[in-house]
C-alpha cells in the first residue's frame, strides 16, 4: 500500500530531479545521493501544509485479503454502482 514519501525517499527523488534537470547542487548532494538535510527542513519551513510520514505496518488480515477474488469483487460492486446512476 501507498504511505506517501519517507524523509529519505524524498530526499533521494529531489536528488534525482536535481540531476536530470541540470540544476546547480552542493557537491555533498553528489556524494551521498540525496538532497541534505537542511534543505529538507527549509522545505518543511516553506511548506508546512506538506507531510511526511513514516510507513505503518498493515497487519497480516489486511495483506492477505488483497488478492486477485477479493479485489474482482470490490471492483464489480463499485462498476455497478456508476451503472445503477
């Protein structure tokens, strides 16, 4: 299941942009692959409505009861509700 980006995750994928865009970056960027620290934070100072989180174990109920029978039969049921409007 989808949680969102990680601290380190995001870190990693603003690298990687940095990167392919040809945007100028501190060298230790380079070095460890991922944006620093302190711009994390100055991104959280400057955007505060955004979160990260950390991932939250799903328990073993719920990850079993995502297979293939179960997921046909939510899909059905949601395809025949837009029918029924």
């Amino acid at each position: 299941m989808f949680y969102g980006l990680t601290s380190k995750s995001t870190r990693h994928l603003v690298y990687e942009m940095a990167v392919v865009d040809n945007l100028k970056f501190p060298a230790s960027w380079k070095a460890s692959k991922k944006a620093g620290t302190d711009w994390l934070i100055g991104f959280k100072e400057r955007n505060p409505k955004w979160s990260l989180r950390q991932p939250e174990a799903a328990s073993m109920a719920r990850g079993t009861s995502f297979n293939r029978h179960n997921v046909a039969t939510f899909i059905k049921k949601i395809l025949r509700k837009f029918i029924e409007r």
